[in-house]
C-alpha cells in the first residue's frame, strides 16, 4: 500500500467516524432523559474486573456508561486526524494497524440500540446484527494491534491486503461464533450485550494483550531501539482504556478510561513517528 493510498483510507476514516459522532450526539438528545426511568429496570450487573473492584465504592449509573460511549466514539474521530496529522508523511506499517483499532472504537455507538429500544420497536433480528458488529469491531480492533506488534518485531509483507483479509476472517468467525441474548426486557448496567462464552471470550483477548505487549517488548532486543518499550507501555494503557471504557458503569469509568486510552495511543503514535521518522 503507497503512502497515498494510506492517507486516503485515514481521510475516510476521519468523515466516518465525524459521521458516527453527528449520530451519537443526535441520538443523545433522545436517549438521556430516559435513564432515570431505566435505573430500576437493570436486570443485570457488569462482570467486568472494574466493575467488581469499584463496586463497593460507586452505584452504577446507566448516564456514565453512556459518556463512555460518546468517548470512544469521540476519541476514535480525534485520534485517527492525531495520527493523520503524525504520519502524512511518514511512512510505517504499523501505524496502519493502530488506525484500525483506533477506528473500531466507533463501532461502540451501536449500543446506543440498547436504550432506544425504550422507544422504538427494534425487531430481534436488528438487535442480532448490531451485537455482531460491534463484536466485529471489537475483536478487529484488538487483532489490528496484535498485527502492528508482529511488524515491529521484523515481520515483512509485500502485500498488506491479504494480512488485513486474514483478520477479518478470524474476526468474523469469533464474532459470529459468540451466542448474545437479544430479550429487550433484560438491561445490562454498561449498557452492554449480555453474551455467552464468557470466560472463552476473555482468554482471547487476554492472550491477544499479552502477545501484543511481549512483541513490542522484544522488539526492542531485535530492532536495538529502545523506542518500542515507550510503544509497548502505550499499548498496555491503550488496552487498559479501552476495556474501562467498553466495560464501565459508574463515575469512575469515563476519566480513568479516557486518560489511559489517550495516553496510551499518543504514546504508541507519539514513538511509532520517531522511530521512522529518518527512515
């Protein structure tokens, strides 16, 4: 892929996800005022490790869980025109790869489907197709970081495409492999899918983190350049935001999750520019 071509698959980014934040800006104006009568509805408590750890310290609230939508949804636009603005020039296979996790935060608005069932009639079938997508998303995003960290650890490619293929195909399958629970009488108090296969869904993503932040690490032995280390830390924040963000239901969950995953990612870039910026 030339430099060109990439810049334009980062300019399109940037108006989808503009887009997406229109929608979710939009939508907010209908859906917040109907989270007070929602409260009492929540069927079922977020089983996250954060919501475990703070639960004894903050009740949830459906109105925290929805700031974290709107900020993964605003930080996927504002750091995919940060990585636009670092690398228009530069080129790096990996920044590719961090793009497409940074865009798939904007598959997150999709749960906005969850309370706008309060007011529309969605059938089933809809509410299938957004949990897999936003599944998709997901999943892709945290394969595209896996695939940044295999190219920073010396992994050739003269092609990009077929890599980006096998991906989605992984992707999809795992997506479409996880059963969800599509009855609108049952509320989650992240605002998220109640879903099957918990603990197998878990250990992916575990060792997918831990491979991404291991292959970072070492790349600092085999590139000798100790910039990887700062890219590997990044990494680790950038995860670590994420999961608050997607997984938060109280007032905590906004600012930690949007400082871990800022810092993380303008670490990542941040470092990522350097090391190829003479090259």
């Amino acid at each position: 892929m030339t430099l060109s071509e990439r810049n334009l698959v980062f300019k399109a980014g940037m108006v989808v996800t503009f887009i997406s934040l229109l929608i979710c800006i939009t939508a907010s104006v209908v859906i917040i005022p109907l989270y007070q009568n929602m409260e009492p509805e929540i069927t079922h408590y977020s089983d996250s490790f954060f919501r475990t750890f703070m639960a004894n310290f903050l009740d949830s609230n459906l109105l925290a869980a929805h700031i974290c939508i709107m900020a993964l949804v605003l930080f996927s636009f504002l750091s995919i025109i940060f990585i636009f603005k670092y690398f228009e020039k530069t080129q790096s296979q990996e920044i590719l790869f961090v793009y497409f996790f940074s865009f798939s935060l904007t598959f997150e608005i999709l749960r906005l489907i969850i309370p706008m069932i309060q007011v529309y009639e969605i059938p089933s079938m809809y509410l299938l197709g957004a949990y897999k997508i936003i599944f998709f998303g997901r999943y892709f995003g945290i394969f595209s970081l896996f695939a940044a960290s295999v190219f920073a650890v010396g992994y050739k490619s003269q092609g990009l495409r077929p890599l980006i293929i096998f991906i989605i195909v992984v992707t999809l399958i795992i997506s479409f492999g996880i059963p969800v629970d599509t009855d609108a009488q049952k509320l989650d108090s992240s605002l998220n899918m109640i879903k099957g296969y918990t603990s197998l869904v878990r250990l992916i993503e575990l060792v997918a983190f831990l491979l991404t932040t291991i292959n970072f690490f070492v790349a600092v032995w085999i590139r000798s350049n100790r910039g990887f280390l700062i890219v590997g830390a990044g990494s680790v924040l950038a995860f670590l935001g994420r999961i608050i963000l997607i997984s938060a239901d109280n007032w905590l969950g906004p600012p930690l999750g949007i400082l871990c995953l800022a810092a993380g990612i303008w670490l990542v870039c941040a470092n990522l520019h350097k090391i190829y910026l003479w090259h």
